[in-house]
C-alpha cells in the first residue's frame, strides 16, 4: 500500500526582512505560475545602537497587530503553500560609509515569539563585516514549520477507497481543510496510540489509574472499551461516581422496613396458598361418585356412526342411555380387565387428553381410534398459526437435537398426553406403553365396542356458537399427507358395517318372526315348563 503524504508550510509561518529602506517581495503559492505577490518596506530611523566594537544594530520589535518596525517588516505564509521565492529592493542608494548597512531575508516560525513580552525583540547587525546569521532572543530566526496530510482527498472520499485508508481500528479521520484536501487521523476517544499502524489505537484502561476516571475510592471501576462504569458493591446506593451520588449505605430504618414487608408478604402467600389447598381436597372428597373419568360403552359404533347408545355398569349399578352420566364400564377394583377403546370423534383434545393420562396412570390400557376427529376449540387459521410457530422452536445449540415435533393426530394427542404424565420416570413410561393412537378405526377394533367419555364431548363442553376445528384439518393443513386417504378408509368401513348391520337387521326380523311362531304352536305347553323356569 502507497500512502501519499503531502506537506506544505504552515500558516504559522512568516517571511521577514530586516534592513534600511528595503522592500521585501515574496511570490507565494502552490507553484510558480499560481502563486500570488505580497510585499512589505522596512524603514530606519535615526535610532541606532553603535557599541563599543564600532558595530552598528538595528533593534526590531513586532507586536502581534504590526507587520512592520523601525528596521524590519514581515509577511504572513498562507496555508498550504509549496512555492516560496523573496526578494529584496532597496529603495534608496547606500551610504558610502564604513558601515555598511546589511541586508536580511528569511523565514521565520511564531514559537520564536518572545514569552516575556508576547512579541518578537532582537537585534540585528547591521554591518557587513558579520557572518553570523541574526538571532532573535537567542534563537536561530531561519526556522520553519510544515502542514503534512494524506493525500487530497476528504475523510468522505477516502473512507471508499478501503485499500488506501490508512486509518486503523479506534481512530477518527478528520478533514485537513475544506480547500486543500487532505485528511488526518486521530485516536478515538478512550484509547491511545498510533492511529496510522497496525493494529491501530489501544483502549486506555481508566480503572487502572484514579486519575484517569470519576468513580469512588469504594465503589467498582469496571473497564470497557473506549470508557468505563462506575457501579456500587452490594448493599450500597449511589451511580458510583464523584460527581454523582457516590455510594453510600441505604437508611437502616429503610431496610428493616423492607425486610420485614417482604417476610409478611411471604407468609400472607403461604397461608392463601395452603387454604385453597384445603379448600380443593375437601371439594374432591364430597362426592365419591363424582369421578373424573367418565366412559360411555358405544353399544353401536360398531355397525353405525350416526348415533351413540350405551349401556353401562358402575358399582354394581345400571343405568341405561337416557340417565345421565357418571356413567363407566368399571370392575369392582375400579379398573376394566380388558383393554378400553375410546371412539375420539367429537371430543375436545385438552379434556380427551387429560382424562386419559389420569387413566393411564392408574394402570387401564387404552386404545384411541378416529384421532382425526378430535375437536379444538378456536377458527382453523388461528389454531394454524399457533401450530405452526411451534413447530419452528428449536434448540439453539444443535437443531438436530429437537425437540421433535409431530404431525399426525394421533402423534399430536400422544404428544399432548404424554405432557401430562410423568413419562420420564418408570410409573410414566409404563403408563405410555399401555396406551395406543389411530387415525381411523383400524382392525380388530373395527370389531369390538367403543366408549366415549361425556366430560370430553364437544356438545357438552363447547359453550354453543363457538369456533372449533378438527385436529385431522389442522394437521393436512401443516404438513401431514394422509388425510384423503384416512377419509376413502373411513368411508369404505362404514359401508362395510352398514352391510353388516342391514344384515343383522334382517337375522333379528327373522328370529323375532321364529319365536312367535314357535310360541303360537306350543300354546299351552308353555305354561306347564314356565314353573320350572325352561
């Protein structure tokens, strides 16, 4: 990488002459075709220092306001000049004297400015015997001082040519000056070093030094990049800084009180917390009828789907389809010998899901068929959106760790019941393993009786004129691609059971027909084994 460095002389510069009736043309500018003239005259008077050597000095004092004096005259530098040519004219003819007046010009840097009087004060020989060069205030007049910038380009137009920029990390670029070009570059507030070097300007830790920061002798000086944080210790208040509200112990009157709000807000939760407690085991144990788990044995799914009849035996009770429920098909232990099948259609996946894990856990198997069926409460877009934002949560770390999501009715409802049990401990996992999920009503269970569970049903638990969705639409709608061909299954077993009831149907006529027949030729027969109980 090139870096064009360009330099020019300083405004801080001057062209001086010194001399008797003298005129100073100075031809100043970037070049010499461009540059521009200024002039100056320096004038003598009768004033003059003869000491005792036969020397003859000329004494020349600038004011900051004058450009000239008894003897000598200057002319400023303008910034970014690179040409510079001085002449000198004398204006009258020189004496003929031994002493002959000399006659100077150079160039001269304002840090050669007296400090004790805030003006230049010399003096000048005059003679032309001297080979020294004039000095003012002991200090070599023929002095200068130079501008050097980047290149002539501003920070705007260099910050694009990323190659050539030559300021490095934490460093401003500021613009030399609006006419020249050029630009600099400085170190960021907070940090030090060389903002034109790798790696660039270093952070300045202020905490290390107290002088370098505003924060307390007792408080926590933490150092960031390009700053720092003032910050109380524990059991403190304040910003931490002198200027601000230090850090200083809070009212002990304050803290007790606080202390003391906290125990009593505490022990105000606990006692809420253990009366409902109370309230809830004693609301559960009134009624032992009242359990959660409601089954209603299906006496017709198996050859219709139109409607629901039951039968049912609990605690040695009957009841028929017109009573309502509780109404379970229950052992006396409570839980039923054989494997319970739960016909989903209309029933609300959080109830369904619930009462289900309950039974799980107290050891009923449980097979679940027509999944898809299963109800969600609210429009299908709304119950979509919410599904679909779930199905993108994923671990941060490793995506492929999960967690796993499901699309299938049935994975869904296992999903949801699986939530409610335990199922990383063994009672869970064998809870889970007693459980089985189908869309559809697949053999043999197309076979054998199926409940339903009222405190699921959509018609008793659904307030009415509520949106709802089925869980099989909501599915088909977020991935899954089984739904028509559930649908053709579905249709065609319910062709074949009603075939089969039409069938039974007839069988019943028939049989129904034989026994009145058979009761009309025995007449009085019957009468005489009716005794015996025949």
């Amino acid at each position: 990488m090139e870096i064009a460095i360009t330099v020019s002389l300083s405004d801080d510069n001057w062209i001086t002459a010194i001399g008797c009736n003298v005129m100073l043309n100075g031809v100043i500018g970037e070049d010499k075709r461009s540059s521009i003239q200024s002039s100056c005259t320096a004038i003598c008077s009768d004033s003059r220092r003869i000491y005792d050597d036969g020397e003859t000095y000329a004494e020349c004092i600038y004011k900051p306001t004058s450009h000239a004096d008894d003897g000598c005259c200057r002319v400023p530098i303008p910034r970014g000049t690179t040409y510079l040519e001085s002449n000198l004219t004398h204006l009258s003819e020189l004496p003929t004297s031994p002493n002959i007046y000399c006659s100077y010009a150079f160039t001269e840097y304002t840090e050669t400015m007296s400090e004790d009087y805030g003006y230049y004060e010399g003096e000048f020989m005059l003679t032309n015997n001297s080979k020294m060069i004039p000095l003012i205030n002991a200090h070599p007049i023929a002095s200068m001082a130079l501008d050097w910038r980047i290149g002539r380009m501003d920070c705007k137009e260099a910050r694009q040519d990323i190659t050539n920029f030559v300021c490095r990390n934490n460093s401003d670029c500021v613009d030399f000056d609006p006419t020249l070009g050029g630009y600099l570059c400085n170190c960021s507030k907070g940090y030090t070093g060389n903002p034109y070097l790798n790696p660039g300007c270093q952070d300045i830790n202020e905490c290390a030094d107290d002088s370098t920061n505003t924060c307390v002798s007792n408080s926590i000086c933490e150092n960031v990049p390009g700053t720092f944080h003032c910050s109380c210790p524990k059991g403190y208040i304040g910003d931490g800084k002198k200027d601000g509200t230090n850090c200083i112990l809070p009212p002990p009157s304050k803290t007790k009180m606080t202390i003391l709000t906290g125990i009593g807000s505490g022990l105000w939760f606990l006692l809420l917390v253990s009366v409902f407690f109370w309230m809830s085991k004693m609301s559960s144990g009134v009624n032992v009828e009242s359990e959660d788990v409601r089954y209603f044995e299906d006496m017709s799914a198996m050859i219709s789907d139109t409607e629901y009849t039951w039968t049912n035996s609990y605690k040695n009770a009957s009841a028929s389809s017109s009573e309502t429920h509780p109404l379970v098909l229950f052992e006396s232990s409570g839980i039923c010998a054989k494997r319970v099948v739960v016909d989903a259609r209309n029933h609300m996946l959080g109830r369904l899901a619930s009462i289900l894990a309950k039974e799980l856990l107290n050891g009923q198997r449980v097979v679940v068929v027509r999944c898809e069926e299963i109800c969600l409460s609210g429009g299908l877009v709304r119950q979509k959106m919410k599904y679909l934002r779930f199905l993108r949560k994923r671990m941060n770390t490793k995506p492929s760790h999960g967690p796993i999501h499901f699309r299938a009715p049935s994975k869904i409802l296992w999903r949801t019941i699986r939530g409610m049990i335990p199922h990383k401990t063994k009672r869970g996992e064998a809870a889970l393993a007693r459980l089985k999920v189908y869309e559809g009503v697949p053999p043999p269970y197309d076979k054998i009786k199926r409940m339903v569970i009222p405190d699921a049903l959509k018609v008793l638990r659904l307030q009415a004129g509520h949106k709802y969705c089925l869980l099989g639409r909501l599915s088909s709608e977020v991935g899954w691609n089984h739904y028509d061909t559930i649908r053709e299954l579905e249709k065609k077993r319910k062709d074949r059971a009603q075939v089969t009831y039409e069938k039974r149907k007839q069988l019943n006529k028939l049989r129904a027909k034989a026994e009145k027949v058979a009761i009309e030729k025995l007449g009085s027969q019957l009468d005489v084994i009716a005794p015996i109980k025949y």
